[in-house]
C-alpha cells in the first residue's frame, strides 16, 4: 500500500520590483516640493518675516529715528491704558454693527429688484455695481465734495426742493459724520454683494420651487426653507467679509472726517496710522498691529466655528 503524502505548499517567490518604481515614488515628494517652493517663499517672503518684524517692533520702544531698545511689554500696557484707542475700539465696533446690518438690509431689496423679470433689471445689477469700481479713498474723495457746505451737491439738491433752508453740514456732528461715512460706504460696496448674492441666488435648482408650490407652500416657507439654506454659505462669507472690512476700515475715514469732529470717528486703523506717522511711535503701532491681528483671527475663527456647527463646512 503506497502512502501518499500531502504535499506543501509551494513558497511564494517576492515578486520583483518594476523597473523604475522605486526611482518614480522617490521622486514624486522631490517633484511636489519644487512646485510648493515658490509660493512657500512668497509666503516666508511677504508674511512670515513682516509678521516676525512687526512682533519684534511691538517689543521694542521703536522710534522713528534712532536706535530702538527693547521695551517688553510695556508698549501693551500703553495702549489699553490709551482712552483714545478704546474710544478707537468702541467706535470700530459700533460702526461695524451698523454698517454690516445696513448693508445686508438694503442688499436684499436691491437683489429682489435685480432678480425680477421684469425690464430693466440689467440695467439695475449694472447700476448698483459701478460705484464699486471706484476705489475706496477716490469715493470719499467723492463724497467730501458733494456733502461740502459751501459747494456740495447733497446740499443744493435738498436746499432746491425746500427740505433745508440752510446746509447740512453732514460732517459737522458725530452722528452726521458717522451717518455720511455709512451712506458713503453702502453706496461704494453694496453692488459686490448685491452680484455675490444673485449669482449664489441663480444656483438654486428651480424644481425646489416648483416642488414647494405644488405642494402648496407659499413665498415665507419657500424663502425659510429652500432660499436661505441655500445662501447660507454665501450669506457668511460675505458676513465675514463686511465684519473684516469694517473693522480694518481707513480711507473713508481718513479722508472724509480724518477722525473728527473732535475724534468722535476715529476707527482702530486710523489711530494706528496717527501713532506710527503723527506721533512717530512705530513701537506702540506695532503693538496695536498685534492686538487688532489677533482680534481678526478670533473674530473669523469664531464665525467659522458656528459655520461648521450649521453644517455649512
């Protein structure tokens, strides 16, 4: 009787590398690297070294001529014992409210104009965006002149159809030099938002709509519940956009009020500019630099943070 034994397996034989395989997957970090490097030292270049100096300098009693000497913390403490640079804070943050409320209010309307079928509406989105063309310093310029008492137009215009007997002066009191920056303002960026917003409006599927109707849902519950989840994600970035925009906000009022009446309109920026090239205290200026970075970044990562725990990221 013959006895077959099982037979083993047979070892399995390491297959052998491709030709190349191993030169290619080395070089593929190498060939990554060389298309990261360029932005990484533009990075470096314009943002990390700018960021270090301006620490450095906020460490420093830093003049505008001679040698600086470090300082510590002592340009930190200086600010927040400023009046002039709290008063700058609570003015930037109440321009900021009024501006971003005032904005999306009247966006909305301009957009329900511009979205209409109705003739006309190019002509509309084509009017509300071309002041946005306009630089923000050229449209204060602007401005300054038509709300100048003397030759201004706003003044002629109202004086011509019996509302004023005598001129405004738009930029005389606190709140009518507030009031003249935010009309400025709206009137130069409302057209931006205004086009962000139809064009996110226009991505909306139109069978939602028609869905929604037949099912009998009337204007209110369409906008609730097909529109605004829709927009959300545009509606907070251009939330951060005007928040950001506010509160870094200079031209309108450097050139409009510069900080007057009395700085009632001084903004974060502004007293910034006046401490690094009025008063020549390029220290504190950086130390301000630092507090209002540091602010932004809280701000956005803030916001972002609520955009993701609505589920829009």
């Amino acid at each position: 009787m013959t006895t077959t034994l099982p037979s083993r397996p047979a070892a399995a034989r390491p297959r052998r590398k491709a030709a190349g395989t191993g030169a290619r997957t080395t070089g593929r970090p190498l060939t990554g690297l060389l298309f990261v490097t360029p932005t990484a030292l533009i990075v470096i270049a314009f943002f990390v070294v700018p960021l270090g100096i301006m620490l450095f300098m906020s460490l420093s009693d830093w003049p505008l001529l001679g040698s600086p000497s470090f300082a510590g913390f002592d340009n930190y403490a200086k600010i927040f014992h400023d009046k002039l640079f709290l008063s700058a804070i609570t003015f930037t943050l109440v321009y900021t409210g009024i501006t971003t409320v005032v904005v999306f209010g009247i966006s909305f309307v301009l957009v329900a104009i511009s979205n209409s079928p109705r003739r006309g509406a190019k002509f509309y989105r084509t009017a509300f965006f071309l002041p946005y063309v306009l630089g923000t310093a050229s449209a204060a310029l602007l401005w300054g002149v038509d709300a100048n008492d003397q030759v201004g137009v706003f003044n002629r215009i109202l004086q011509d159809l019996g509302i004023l007997s005598e001129p405004a002066g738009f930029l005389a009191t606190p709140a009518k030099a507030l009031f003249t920056v935010i009309a400025m303002v709206v009137w130069k960026f409302i057209g931006f938002q205004v086009v962000v917003l139809l064009v996110a409006l226009r991505s909306v599927p139109a069978e939602l709509y028609e869905a929604a109707k037949l099912d009998g849902a009337n204007a209110w519950a369409r906008l609730r519940y097909i529109t605004l989840p829709y927009l959300r994600p545009t509606l907070t970035l251009l939330f951060m956009l005007s928040v950001a925009g506010s509160v870094l906000a200079f031209d309108q009022f450097y050139v409009l009020t510069q900080g007057g009446p009395a700085n009632s309109t001084v903004t974060v920026v502004l007293d910034l500019y006046n401490t690094a090239f009025s008063h020549f205290k390029l220290g504190t200026a950086a130390a301000m630099s630092v507090v209002l970075l540091i602010a932004l970044v809280l701000i956005n990562a803030v916001q972002l943070r609520l955009r993701r725990e609505k589920g829009d990221a």
